[in-house]
C-alpha cells in the first residue's frame, strides 16, 4: 500500500494551483482530477459558476497565465436567465504530474 501511494501524483499542488489562479466570487461545483498513464499527464475537469461575467474572463486570464497550466480549453460558458448565473466547463492539463 505504501508504494502504490508513493507512486500516485500530487493532485494537491494541481488543487493549490488551480486554487491560486480564482478570482473571488467563482464558485466549484465539480471539480475531476485524472492521470493519465500514457502521458504521465495530469487533466482536469472544472465546472463552476458566477454570477458576474467579469470575473470568469478574469478566471479564465489567470489560467492562462499560470504557469504550471500547459493547456486550457473553455467547453462551455452559459447564463442561465432563470437564476442570473453564469455556469462555466473547463478542460485543463497540468505541466507537471
């Protein structure tokens, strides 16, 4: 059991990074951390929600910026009329595993 956690990836320091790059006032709805073992790479999938919609383009700026961040791709950016909210589907892949 000890080896086979030695051997699994740091998902906290993708976690502390993804973190960093959050503006106030983005909330998580879902957040999917995957290792894919071809790659060695680390994915995410990230699904959130705001009620202002600069403050996504500022979310979306500080990923980009991020330097453990090598690939961002928005799936969705959708406001619902209903309940003023603005539901965001992100795709990242992480530099180092």
């Amino acid at each position: 059991i000890k080896n086979f956690y030695q051997t699994q990836p740091k998902y906290i320091d993708n976690l502390n990074s993804l973190i960093q790059s959050l503006p106030p006032g983005i909330y998580f709805q879902n957040v999917n951390l995957n290792h894919d073992q071809k790659t060695s790479k680390i994915t995410a999938t990230v699904e959130l929600y705001s009620y202002q919609e600069d403050v996504i383009v500022d979310f979306i700026t500080n990923l980009k910026l991020n330097p453990e961040i090598s690939s961002l791709d928005v799936r969705k950016i959708e406001k619902k009329t209903k309940d003023s909210k603005y539901y965001i589907s992100i795709d990242l892949i992480f530099k180092k595993a």
